[in-house]
C-alpha cells in the first residue's frame, strides 16, 4: 500500500472502546480509515482501504 498523507484527518474515540482508559481512535478520509492507540497518538496506525475497513466491522 502507498504511503497516506493522513495529517489534515480529525482523530475521535471509537465508540466501541467502550469507557475505560483503553481507547482506540479512527480518523477517515475518501479513502482510507485508520485506527491508532489514544495513549501513544505519535505511535503506529493502521490504514485500511475504507471498503475493507466497513467489512472487517460486519463482521464483528
């Protein structure tokens, strides 16, 4: 996968972290939805193509 200019996206808390201090946040773009760890934000992400991001959640 190329590389994704992910600076200009708007991180919020899943709703399925749930209310404990173990939060994963996603941001999105047209393309893209990406998922990283609240307590390290300059951490690691994960960028997924948006259609396989909306699968992976079906079937959940």
């Amino acid at each position: 996968m190329d590389a994704v200019d992910l600076a200009p996206i708007v991180w919020r808390k899943s709703s399925r972290s749930g209310t404990n201090a173990n939060c994963v946040e996603v941001a999105q773009t047209a393309a893209t939805t990406a998922v990283r760890d609240s307590k390290n934000p300059d951490g690691p992400l994960l960028a997924f193509p948006v259609a396989a991001f909306a699968q992976a959640l079906r079937t959940l």
